[in-house]
C-alpha cells in the first residue's frame, strides 16, 4: 500500500503536471456530473459568475465586448479571462458547462507544475511533494475550476510572473536579459489585463528589479526597461479602447468605488448605514453613496451600468479615504481577517450570518497558516520571500469586497501557503521526532 501510494507522489515537473491535471479533471466532474444533480447546487453557471462567460458569448456572436446584445459596453471586467473562455464560447451553451472544465483542468496542471517546481528549487523533493499534495486536497481548488471565474487564470498567470521576477533577481550565471525581460513583459502584462488589482503587483515587482539592477547588476536594468515597454505596449491599445468607448482614462478595468463601498456596508461600525436585513450588499452601497436607483436598474453583473456612476463612486471613495482614516484602518483590519477566516468576523457584520462553507474556509486556511508560519520559523528567508509574495498579492484586495465565496480572491496566494505550509510540516515533524528520540 505504502509503495502504490509512493508512485502517486510526483518526482519531476511533468508527473507533477499530470497528477494536478487529472485530479482536477476528475473532481471538476464528480461536482458537475453528480454533486449537482443530487444537491441541485452548481446546476449551471448561475448568475454569480460575474459574466465572463456572458462576455465571451457576445464576443464571439460578433455583438463586441458586453454582456448582452445591444446592451452597453461593459467597463468593468479586464478582458484576458472572455479572451480565454472564446474557445469554450464557440461550443453550443448547453455543453459549455463541460467543456469549461477542460482548459481549467489544464491550467491547474500548470498551477500544480509550478508549485512543484518552485518548491523543489527553493527547498527540496520531499517539500515539492508535500506542497503538491495541500494545494490538491484543497476543495476549492475543484469548485472555482467548474466556473467562469479568473481565480484560476489569475493564479496560474501569479505563478509565472512572480517566478520569473525571482530568477531575474537571484540568476547569477548564464543570465540572458533581453529572454528574461520578454517573459516578464508577455506574463506580466497578461496578469494585469486579468485583473485591475495586478496592475500595481506587476509595476512594483519590476521596479524592484529596476532598482536592485542599479545597485548589483546593471546589466538587469535593460530586463526592466524591456519588460516595462512590453507590457505599456501590449495593455495600451485595452486603455486606448476604454478612452475611446467612455472618454475616461480606465488603465484595466472599473468598479473600483462600488467594491469600496460593497466592503464598507458589509461591516458594522464602517458606514453610518451598514447593509440592513433583506437588502443587497450592491443596494446598501448605492444607498451609502447617494446614487438613485437598485441593484437591478443601476448595475449589470455586479458593475455600474453608466460610467457617471463609477465616476460619483470614486469621488465617494476618495472622499471616505481621507476623512476617515481610522474607519478605513478598521475596515483592511477586519478584511484581512475574512479575507481566509470568514467564520471569525461574525461579530463585526452587518448582517450576522456564517455558513458552513466559512468554517470550513476558515478551518482549512487556520491549518494552513499555522503549519505556513512554522516554515517561515525554520527557513526564514526563504519563508519571508513567499510571505512577502502572499502580501503582495493581497494587500491590493483589502480596501475592498471581500466576502465572495469559494477562496475566490485568497487562491493565487494558497501555492506559497502550501510551499510554506509543507516546509512547516516537514519541520515541525523533525522537531518532535528529534525531541522524542532524546526522551527515550
């Protein structure tokens, strides 16, 4: 038994791959070929996929990029993830339920190739495996899989750009930096067109090596500069678009202000009127920012339908930032807390209500912070750099939303959690082996 389950494990990259690939293939399906039909949960995309998919549909049927024929260009969704989903558009939409599990299950393998690989260069074989092994018995890896969502996208492309910042910064030999500054330019920019909150992930990771190149090897600098030129030239013409449609200067994406002020109502002691029973979090917000109208006449998949709204929602945040700093301090505090323990925040929300997904959420996430610490303990610099890939990640979320369900915003962070997770586990067993040795 102990030798079957030995040839499971991954020894190489490309085992790695496979292993992540077909699990997630296999329970993508357990969820919507058996799950969903008994539970009647996950029947169909449902309305909370945020109309990616929606997007792609029109896209492809030659409609431009909305969410519904003839209806208004939409301005707060970045465009990389409908780009993605074009090839699963062009199937009939009854199998896109399907066929989307597909290329998720393709990128997961990428994801779990990457976990292993990263983990296996900064540590070692038997912490690759085990880190592996924690990203893979996380559920909702699965469940955001089956969906028309960025989390796996956005994690995968997270993976690749923060790998390839740190071999430019660490390659001493054989450094060649016009290829490192192409990959760093193409995964940059395609994490930044995933996600508005990547702009600045990806502008101060290059500038870091900017200034590390100034002082250690200039010869770097010209990976910045080409990387930096790459990506303004690749995003410029997705800016130039939202100039053009909405006569506003829109880098990614929009929705900013609404996010803000989603977040805000959410907890009690932020607004004045936080979110009350019965209404959505989206009416509270309009409510708080002094915006006639409800969720359904104002917004279209959670964003504004009129870009004067997004604008008046800006101006609001702005505006809330600067006169209530500490309000706003409370606000990143207790959002760092949901952002992995959801369970633990009861008492400070509006609407006081725990599901058991957030236990199990926050469970999991315990587990996993607990052991990820005992690695930054036992291998601290290692541990701060994976640490600090986790903060950069997050930080940008924070001042926003974060109650969406499924480890949705958390996912691109858990590969550095279970790297530092197995590297905790594999310590602390060596801790407690050594220490029993020496009691006998």
């Amino acid at each position: 038994m102990t030798d079957s389950f030995k040839k499971i494990i991954p020894q190489n990259d490309k085992q790695a791959f496979w292993l992540s690939f077909f699990l997630c293939l296999f329970f993508s399906s357990i969820i919507i070929f058996v799950v969903a039909p008994v539970t009647g949960l996950s029947k169909n995309f449902g309305s909370g996929n945020d109309g990616y998919i929606q997007i792609a549909r029109n896209f492809v049927a030659g409609n431009g990029y909305v969410f519904e024929k003839g209806g208004p260009p939409v301005f707060h969704r970045p465009p990389m993830y409908p780009l993605f989903l074009v090839p699963v558009a062009l199937f009939p939409e009854y199998l896109q339920r399907y066929i989307i599990i597909i290329p998720q299950s393709i990128l997961v393998g990428f994801i779990g190739m990457m976990i292993f690989k990263i983990a296996r260069q900064l540590y070692n074989q038997n912490i690759a495996s085990i880190a592996l092994l924690l990203f893979l018995i996380n559920p909702w890896v699965y469940w955001n899989a089956k969906n028309p969502m960025t989390a796996i996208l956005q994690t995968f492309l997270y993976l690749i750009f923060t790998y390839c910042v740190g071999k430019n910064l660490f390659a001493v030999n054989g450094f060649k930096p016009y290829r490192y500054g192409l990959f760093l330019g193409l995964s940059g920019a395609a994490l930044i067109l995933s996600h508005a909150a990547m702009l600045p992930v990806a502008i101060l990771l290059i500038g870091v090596i900017f200034f590390v190149s100034v002082f250690k090897c200039p010869k770097k600098i010209y990976t910045a500069v080409i990387s930096i030129v790459l990506i303004v030239i690749l995003v410029a013409p997705w800016t130039y678009r939202n100039w053009i449609v909405f006569q506003k200067f829109i880098p990614v994406a929009g929705g900013g202000g609404l996010a803000f002020f989603n977040g805000n109502v959410h907890w009690q002691g932020v607004e004045e009127g936080p979110q009350k029973k019965g209404e959505s979090y989206i009416d509270a917000s309009a409510r708080v920012i002094g915006i006639d109208g409800n969720e359904a006449t104002l917004t279209h998949w959670k964003g504004f339908k009129n870009i004067e709204h997004e604008q008046i929602a800006n101006q609001q945040m702005t505006e809330f930032i600067k006169n209530n700093p500490g309000l706003f301090a409370k606000k990143i505090t207790l959002n760092a807390i949901e952002y992995y323990f959801p369970a633990f925040t009861k008492n400070f929300l509006a609407i006081k209500s725990v599901t058991i997904e957030s236990w199990a959420l926050s469970l999991f996430h315990l587990f996993l912070w607990i052991t990820a610490l005992a690695g930054v303990f036992f291998y601290r610099k290692k541990g701060l750099l994976l640490i600090l890939c986790i903060i950069l990640y997050d930080i940008w979320y924070f001042p926003f939303a974060t109650f969406i369900g499924h480890s949705l915003y958390t996912l691109g962070t858990i590969p550095f959690l279970s790297i530092l997770a197995a590297a905790g586990i594999i310590s602390l067993f060596r801790l407690f082996s050594s220490i029993s040795a020496r009691s006998r």
